[in-house]
C-alpha cells in the first residue's frame, strides 16, 4: 500500500502553485538585458575569449551522434546525425 493515495500531495502545505523559484526570477530579471548580454558575450568571444566562444558553439551547434549499424556480411556503418 501507497504511503499516500492517489491525487494526494505528500506535503499539502508547500509551495503554492505561481511562486517563482530562484531560477525563474534569474531568468526574468536577465531577459530585459538578454540583447546587450548576447552582444557582449559574442564581443569577447571575437576579441578571444575561449570560455565565452566554447559557451556559445555549444549552446548554438547542437551535438553530434554516431551511430553504428552492422550489414549483412560483418561489415559495419557509421551515420552520423545531428542531435536536436
């Protein structure tokens, strides 16, 4: 038997629903300021900021995937497909 029954809130008296955490509160206090962060971030990465180019390559090119598949007589296949 279930320590709780369907429907029913393990913990009735915890965060009400529509209270923002410490993340969305981040994120809606930087999205006023995300067009000159996103500028200033691609300046030094153009002035040679390794951290700041590696950060926005990975957040830009998605990632790759090799898979590979074996044919009929041992022989083997590589595809290679973007992920996302």
């Amino acid at each position: 038997m279930s320590q709780f029954q369907p429907g029913q809130s393990g913990n009735p008296s915890g965060r009400p629903k529509g209270i923002l955490d410490k993340r969305q509160k981040l994120r809606q206090e930087l999205e006023s300021y995300s067009s000159q962060l996103i500028a200033h971030a691609v300046q030094r990465a153009l002035t040679g900021s390794d951290t700041v180019l590696i950060a926005l390559i990975n957040r830009l090119v998605p990632t790759l995937r090799a898979e590979v598949h074996s044919g009929d007589e041992g022989y083997s296949a590589v595809q290679v497909r973007w992920m996302g």
